[in-house]
C-alpha cells in the first residue's frame, strides 16, 4: 500500500479538480511513492496532531484545512504551520488534504451534514461553473423530514452538530413551520442569497458576518454554528473512504485534535 493508492481513493470519490481555484487540496507534504504504515485522518494538521500520527505508526495525515495555504519563506518552527512541517518531515509523514473538493462533491460535507438532519437534498446551493449537470458545487438544500418550529430546528440543529451555541437571527421573525432548509458546511456566509432563491426558509452554516445578519434578518433564519462543529464530519468521510477500500488497513481519526474555540 502506497501514499498514492490512498489518495486515489480520496480523489475518487473528491477528485481535486473539484476544489475552487483559491484552494489549495492535495498533497502538501511527502512522497506519493513511499509505503504508506497507517493513516491519521483530522480537520486541522497541527505539531500534536504530527506526534500523534507519529505515535500511532501512521505515516500519513489526511486532513480537511491544508497545511498550507500560503507560500513559506522560512521554514525554523516559528509558526505550528512551520513547526507541522518540520515534525512531518523529520518523522517521515505525509500530508494529504481535501478541502473544497470534498466540500464540492456529492455526498461530501454539505451532503453529510443534510444526511445528520435527515434532509434528502435536492439541489446544489452554488454549482460550479466549471463542472456540468449541476450536481457538483458548494451547499445543499432539501426539505425536512417534518416541519419544525424555528426553536424546535436549532435545538435539533445543535444536538446534531454538538453545538453547545448557535447564532440565529430572531427566531420570532421566521416562518413558524419550517420544511425547507439549505445548509453550507464551514464559512457560507457568501451563499445566504442563494440559500434565499432556493425557496429555504432557514440556512445552517458558520463564521456569518455581523453585516449579513442585518441585511438578512427578516428574510431567512439564520442558524450559525461553530466552524469546527459543521466540518468535523470529514473525519468520518475519510474514515469510510479508506475503510470502504481497504477493509483491513490501519486508519485512525485524531483523538489529539478538539475544538479550538471554547465557549465559555
């Protein structure tokens, strides 16, 4: 087994000509050649998240956020970014990430994230232009099992996602029966329009701007969680890939890795 066989797996089922052209999926650090020992799969590649790779025999890191994002001048461990490249090389770990790609593709985060609610989707909040049908792109839509109260959906909304708070624009401006709901893994506060046009009555996501709240308070109820909460299914997306392909193979999800922010 070989760093590359499982990136092909990954990329079967989120091929990285599906990310946005900003991003930055694929192999950050490593050798797609070399023997792969095990796989840790995360959201975020952090030094700890490197040691416990290391710890558990895996030499390759499957991750949601890229390592990098940014061009490195130096690389002396002044920054985790820095440090998680150094431990990786100096410990022989690769480092895949998938991140819009995974976003973009049906049955990724967006998709999950309807599946938890019990939301069959029906269409795609932001297709990309670059892909036909209309099926691959960024956010879902779908109706609800039942209809719900706006309070009664972001209390579901929260225990689904392990929420401890969520967001919301007023509860009491919304439609008192919500059926239809649209929802955007990670930052989608850019698709409330769209989110709007599809006929949702409410829209799950993260790191919504204060601005977007104003402008969009009377016109849809807004359930805002935190950014980890809405893409920490990725770990389970990639547990299943390799799973699914390789029944017997070494795969781990980080118990390192928790939640940056603190609700306090």
């Amino acid at each position: 087994m070989t760093v590359s066989d499982i990136i092909a797996a990954i990329e079967g089922f989120a091929p990285s000509h599906y990310q946005e052209s900003w991003d930055n999926t694929g192999l950050q650090v490593g050798d797609r050649s070399a023997e792969c020992t095990g796989v840790l799969v995360c959201v975020d590649v952090t030094p700890g998240v490197v040691d416990e790779a290391i710890s558990r025999g895996c030499n390759l890191i499957v991750s949601h956020h890229p390592l990098l994002f940014n061009g490195l001048k130096s690389i002396t461990g002044a920054t985790p970014v820095e440090q998680s490249v150094i431990r990786a090389i100096g410990g022989g770990v690769s480092i895949y990430s998938s991140h819009t790609a995974v976003d973009n593709t049906p049955g990724g985060v967006s998709h999950t994230m309807a599946a938890r609610l019990g939301v069959r989707p029906d269409a795609v909040l932001a297709p990309l232009a670059s892909q036909p049908g209309g099926e691959i792109g960024t956010g879902v839509v779908g109706n609800l099992p039942e209809a719900l109260t706006p309070e009664l959906l972001i209390a579901l909304v929260k225990e689904t996602f392990g929420s401890p708070v969520a967001r919301c624009t007023n509860p009491d401006a919304a439609a008192r029966q919500i059926t239809r709901v649209a929802m955007c893994g990670g930052s989608g506060g850019s698709l409330i329009a769209d989110a709007e046009a599809s006929g949702a009555q409410a829209y799950i996501t993260s790191d919504t701007r204060y601005h977007d709240f104003v402008d969009h308070q009377n016109s849809i109820l807004i359930i805002d969680i935190g950014h980890f909460e809405s893409e920490q299914c990725t770990k389970d997306i990639f547990y299943q890939i390799i799973r699914q392909k390789f029944a017997n193979f070494a795969v781990y999800k980080s118990t390192t890795e928790t939640n940056p922010i603190h609700y306090v």
